[in-house]
C-alpha cells in the first residue's frame, strides 16, 4: 500500500480472543512504512438490562466485556508499540457490531486489517462472516492476517518480504488487484507472481493488463488447471503477501470458496483490493472500472471461477 499521512489511517478490527498481535504487528508495519497513522477499532455490543443468570453472577457483564476490551486495545497498543516505537496509534471502543463498525471506519481508513485464529469452525465463521460483510463492500483493501505468528522470518513485521503472489482469472475485477501487487513488488523490489488456475486458466488472454508506472523487476506467470485455492497457497510459501480481487459482482460472492478455503491453507497475508483500485490505496475514479485498456478482460485476483475445480 502506497500513500503518505494524507491517505488514511490503518485501521485494525481487534477482538477480544487475545489472538490479534499477528494482524496488530503487520499493520503497525504497513503505518510505519506508509508514514500512516494506525487506529485500533474494537467493536462489541455489550448486553444491557437484565438477562438470565445476572442475579446469579452478580456482576454487569456489559460492563466487564466492555472492561476487557479496553485492557485489549491497551495491550494492542504495546504490541503495536514494539514494532514501531513512534507511531500514533488511536484506540476506539464502539458498541455496535464489527461488520458496520469497520464499514464505517473505511471512510477514511486506507485500509482495514483483520486477523484469523483459524481455532475451530466457530472463529472461522465469525472472522470468515467479517471478512465477506467488508470485501467488496468497502472501496480500500481489506487485509486477513492468519493467526500464526510468523514474526520470527519478519513477515508480519514488515522485514521479511520474499515477493507477491496475485491470483489473476481474466476478470475486470482483478485489475486492482493486479495493479495493487504490481507497485507492492515493485517498491519492496522483489518478484510478482501471478497465478492463473483452475479449468479456465488456459483461455485467460497471455498478455498481463497495465500494471501501473512501477512494473516489478521480475514478473513470473503461473498456469495450473488445479484449483485455485491449492496453487495460490503452493505459491505462497516464500511470498510476503498474497493478493485477491472481488468478484464481477462486487462481492466475495457465496458460492465462490477460493478465498475462503485459501484462508484455511496459507499462512500469509492475504489482501482482497477492490477492483478500481490504484497502487493499493483507495480506489481511483469511477473511470477506471470501465477502462478499456489492453488486456481489459483482466483478473479478479483470486482465480473466482477456479471454484469449479474438483
């Protein structure tokens, strides 16, 4: 992601498992790098009145879930801390739930960060619901960083970066995508992958759509007829940072599990851009949606229609 103080905060969606450090560390990195500030964004909605069982506990568990969260943020606010000891970081704690939360925060965010804890179905489905309430409904990157802790290779401390890794599946909603990856690889100055996969792969146009101003220095293009998920995550290994687009129709649409069954194999970064974005920000005039330069048939990064692979 590319900009200056002007272009938005990171705003991270921390929750109160205790497992956010992963997802705290990387996006105090991008602030850090980004010359950004970084905005800790806990949202909750606490129950009220009375309930079952109050009497018995005897204590208002409102506001001892609301309690804990400020000990939360104030502990994400260390973390943030020892990988950059000069940010500005802000902590905001709002009743209300997460999904409206960080869709509001995106106004004026340059991009929203997420962990995983990949722990059992129930976080799957409650970071899973997240991620698709934000991907294709906010106009900035949304970023799943996994739970596993990987700080001691410095991917999620900003250090460490091997390349990037773009799903590309000859849909206009890659663009961004592709775009965004491209000037990623280019400033870090390490090799671009792109990755065309699943029983469409060979009929996606050879020839890669504008990649911006900053073409990487070494661009690699991978084609597998396999499932999307699997050749993304084989290709992940080394990568800093794996990179999605949405869907045609703006959305992780529900019958597409390329993301969702990514998620659950790589232990990377993965960045889901909307498809106008430009150099990884915010998106750019409605114009580029429909731009028709070469190469217009361009990827939602992410391989959607891979999904129909066994």
């Amino acid at each position: 992601m590319t900009g200056g103080p002007d272009g938005g905060a990171i705003v991270v969606g921390v929750a109160l498992e205790g497992r956010g450090a992963p997802a705290v560390r990387w996006a105090a990195a991008e602030a850090r790098d980004r010359g950004a500030s970084l905005r800790l964004v806990c949202a909750l909605v606490p129950p009220r009145g009375s309930y079952p069982g109050r009497s018995v506990i005897g204590v208002d568990a409102g506001e001892a879930l609301l309690a804990a969260a400020r000990r939360e943020l104030h502990a994400m606010r260390a973390v943030a801390r020892e990988v950059a000891p000069g940010l500005a970081v802000d902590e905001t704690l709002i009743e209300s739930g997460p999904v409206g939360v960080l869709r509001a925060q995106a106004r004026t965010a340059a991009a929203i960060v997420i962990g995983t804890d990949r722990f059992g179905l129930a976080g799957e489905l409650l970071m899973g619901g997240i991620a698709r309430g934000l991907a294709g409904h906010v106009d900035v990157p949304v970023v799943v960083v996994p739970g596993d802790d990987h700080g001691d290779d410095g991917l999620l401390d900003g250090t460490g970066g091997r390349g990037v890794v773009v799903g590309d599946d000859g849909t206009p909603g890659s663009r961004g995508a592709l775009r965004f990856a491209a000037d990623r690889a280019a400033r870090r100055g390490t090799p671009l992958v792109v990755v065309r996969a699943g029983r469409d792969a060979r009929t996606v146009s050879e020839e890669l759509p504008e990649l911006g101003a900053d073409r990487p220095s070494a661009v690699h293009v991978v084609v597998a007829e396999e499932r999307a998920d699997r050749v993304l995550a084989d290709q992940s290994h080394d990568a800093e940072l794996v990179v999605l687009g949405v869907g045609p129709h703006g959305r992780w649409h529900p019958v597409h599990s390329t993301r969702r069954d990514l998620l659950r194999r790589i232990s990377r970064p993965v960045v889901v851009v909307p498809p106008g974005t430009s150099a990884g920000t915010r998106p750019e005039p409605a114009r580029a949606a429909g731009r028709g330069a070469p190469g217009a048939g361009a990827p939602t990064a992410g391989a959607a229609r891979a999904e129909d692979g066994p």
